[in-house]
C-alpha cells in the first residue's frame, strides 16, 4: 500500500480559495500572484498551460515566500517529477488514472487529483484519496453533482473548478463536501494582458471575503 502525502486541506493558506495562474513569462506569473495576494489569498495553483509554467512556478516561490505555490495540469509522471523539482508545493491534475494517481502519491505532495463521474470518484476512492478535484465542475453536473455525490461518498471533499465565478463561489462553498474553489475568474485574460493587477487584487478580495463570510457561517 502506497504512503499517502498529506490532505492538501491541511497546508491550504488563507481562504477556501485556489485562484489560477497561467502566465507567458515568471515576471507575468509573479506580478499575478503579488495581486492576488495583496486581495487576501493565500495559496494559488500554476497551471502547466504555457512554455514557461514550470519557470513561473520557482519564480513565485522564490518572490513571495509567504504564498502557498502549487502545479495544475499535471498529466503525467513526468509533469509531477518537473513540477516538484520547480518547487511546487501541492499538486493539481484535471484527471486521474491508475498510473497517474501512483505518480501523484510517490511525489509526497498533498494532491487533488481531477474526477468527473462517480466511478472515477470510486478509483480515487480505492487508492485511499478523500480531497479531489471536480473538473469540469460546470459540465459535470455541478453544485448538483456535488449534492449527489456527498450522499454516496459520505467521506470525500471537493475542489469544484470550471465555471466557478463570483456570483456562484458562496454557493460552491456552502457545500459541506466542498473544502476549497478553484479557477481563473480572479485573473481574466483580459486584465493580465493589461497588467491591470488593482484589478485583480479587488477580485481577489472580493472573493476572500465570500469564501470567510461563507465558510465561518457553514
């Protein structure tokens, strides 16, 4: 039986929240995470979408020591090993498979590893995880979903990500199977092509006071 890494719900910093990074240059990914910080956010996910990912990820932790830095869009053996050596410090995949899940666990990161139906819940299940991902958390049914599956799956949480936005983070997070949000709606393309990073920083604050009004009151 593999050594499970710790619950990513137990090194989470700041709010139930897990902002996106996609960054083209470190600077870029630096800038981003300097704004979402300053918004009260404590832990962001690099995801492994641009040619400089990995370079951002060193880049973030080395700039801002305080901030939780982990990799999304982990896909292979591979991408877990470089990812580590980056210095991620928790890891993100948006599906899992056997060899996969395997590859997660051997890194000794805490990981929420990617699930879009109950028997990929159920293979996650078997490896021993209770902290996954639900990708596409729109498509794949939701906050409905979510209800359903908590019924079924009396002991496993959730990190909804894709189509969680401001209007329906606090309802996300209601959810008592739910111990963190993700996505990329506190960094619109737009606004990072822009640098308007006040912009981002007023996001990013908006949703930390969502996330601590809804989860103090759960």
């Amino acid at each position: 039986m593999l050594s499970l890494p710790p619950l990513l719900s137990s090194v989470i910093k700041g709010p139930s929240l897990l902002p996106i990074i996609q960054a083209d240059t470190p600077h870029e990914a630096v800038a981003m995470a300097k704004a979402m910080q300053d918004g009260g956010i404590g832990s962001v996910e690099v995801v492994l979408r641009t040619r400089q990912a990995l370079a951002a990820i060193t880049a973030i932790r080395t700039a801002l020591p305080d901030l939780l830095v982990g990799a999304g869009t982990v896909l292979s053996a591979n991408d877990a090993k470089a990812c580590k050596n980056a210095g991620a410090q928790f890891l993100v995949s948006p599906a899992s498979t056997p060899t996969l899940l395997e590859a997660m666990i051997n890194t000794g990161l805490p990981f929420a590893p990617g699930v879009a139906t109950p028997s990929e819940v159920a293979l996650a299940y078997e490896f021993g995880l209770r902290e996954l991902k639900l990708f596409p958390a729109h498509l794949s049914g939701g906050i409905e979903m979510l209800k359903a599956l908590s019924g079924v799956f009396q002991q496993v949480k959730f990190c909804p990500t894709g189509g969680v936005s401001q209007t329906n983070l606090a309802q996300f997070l209601a959810l008592p199977n739910v111990f963190v949000a993700g996505g990329s709606w506190m960094s619109p393309s737009v606004m990072v092509k822009a640098q308007q990073w006040h912009q981002i920083t007023a996001l990013a604050a908006d949703a930390t006071a969502i996330a601590n009004t809804t989860k103090s009151a759960a």
